[in-house]
C-alpha cells in the first residue's frame, strides 16, 4: 500500500490505522470550519473532510516544491491523503459542546432517544484530479438519563473535542442502548468503507 497522509491528529483514528498495521504520516488539518446555509448533514460532513483533505494536499505540496525541484507529478506513486469530519445530528447539526451548557443542551436532547451519527470522508491523491467523498450514518440509541448525571460527565475533559458531547468507546457508552450501522462511524472512522474507497487507487 503506498504511503497514508492522516489529515487528523484524533488518537482514535491514529490507533485504528495503526491497528491495521497502516502507519500514517500525520498532517492535523488546520481550516474554519465556516458552511454555506442550509447544508443537510451529509453535505456538511463531506464538505468539511474535502475542505481538510485539500488543506493538508495544498501544504504537503508546498513542502515536496521546497524539498526538490521535481515536479509533483513526476512522483510514481503520490501519498493518498484521508480526511474525515464527525457530526451527530437530532433536529440539529451537533459539533463539538462549546462549554458545558452547551454541552447540557445537546446531551439533554439525546436522552431516551436515537440519534444520527454521520462522518463524512474525503480520500485525495495528493497532486493528483483523483478524489473520492463519501459518507456514513449509523442510527444510536440512548437510554434516559438525568441532567445530574450529565453535569457530573461535563465536569471531565471527555465530552469537550467530541461531537454531540460523547464518544462509544468512552464514560458515555453506559447510556447506549444499541446502535444500527458501522460501530467504528460511531468512533468517526468507518474504517471498512474506507478500505474500500481506498482500492479505487490502485
């Protein structure tokens, strides 16, 4: 497999590449995360992954020029570049809490209800018109749960760089019920599409 340029620096998805024994360069994008209006859920998530994939493709470029005089598209074989972004939607698009009322807010509004989970992916042949955006949803059901206990879990770090203010692999988990769909989407790497996407550029 040619070489991975991650554009994220989320331990969860560093450690499930590495757990398929792909060891990434790591490029975190860095962009505003700024969407036109009225964006659905599936255009916000793939707008934003193409948004990070071009981000870290226009910078690695940059420093390929400054490393040689080689043209980039003289390399045999470009670096693919994955980007993903993670939203949970109920009547709203959910992002990561800004404080912990906000936080209150949306975890109160997915109590003893589901939700959607939605990640979007960007895979870029970096210099390269090679490009493939997708997206996946998984349906999660929680359980009811009371605002104290919310406002204890807000006291923790956790729920602060997680969409819709948790993450099924961490505190949180206990008030699932079940989920519909890609467990690994809930985590915000649908790690089986992506290998799949990934056979297109071969």
């Amino acid at each position: 497999m040619r070489q991975i340029i991650l554009a994220s620096g989320s331990p969860r998805r560093i450690e499930m590449m590495k757990a398929h024994n792909i060891h990434p360069i790591i490029m975190a994008a860095s962009i505003e995360e700024n969407l036109p209006l009225y964006h659905s859920m599936t255009e916000t998530v793939t707008y934003l992954a193409l948004k990070k994939a071009k981000d870290v493709e226009a910078r690695w470029l940059a420093s390929l020029k400054s490393q040689t005089e080689d043209s980039p598209s003289s390399l045999d074989k470009p670096p693919i570049i994955i980007a993903a972004d993670t939203i949970v939607y109920k009547d709203e698009i959910m992002g990561k809490p800004k404080d912990q009322r906000d936080g209150l807010r949306m975890l109160r509004a997915l109590s003893g209800d589901f939700h959607y989970v939605v990640t979007g992916v960007a895979l870029v042949e970096a210099g390269a018109q090679n490009a493939r955006v997708f997206y996946e949803i998984t349906k999660v059901f929680f359980r009811p749960y009371t605002d104290e206990e919310v406002i204890s879990y807000l006291k923790t770090d956790e729920a602060y760089d997680k969409a819709g203010g948790y993450a099924i692999q961490g505190y949180f988990s206990r008030y699932i019920d079940h989920i519909e769909g890609d467990y690994d989407n809930v985590v915000g790497f649908p790690w089986q599409r992506i290998q799949e996407e990934l056979k297109y550029f071969d």
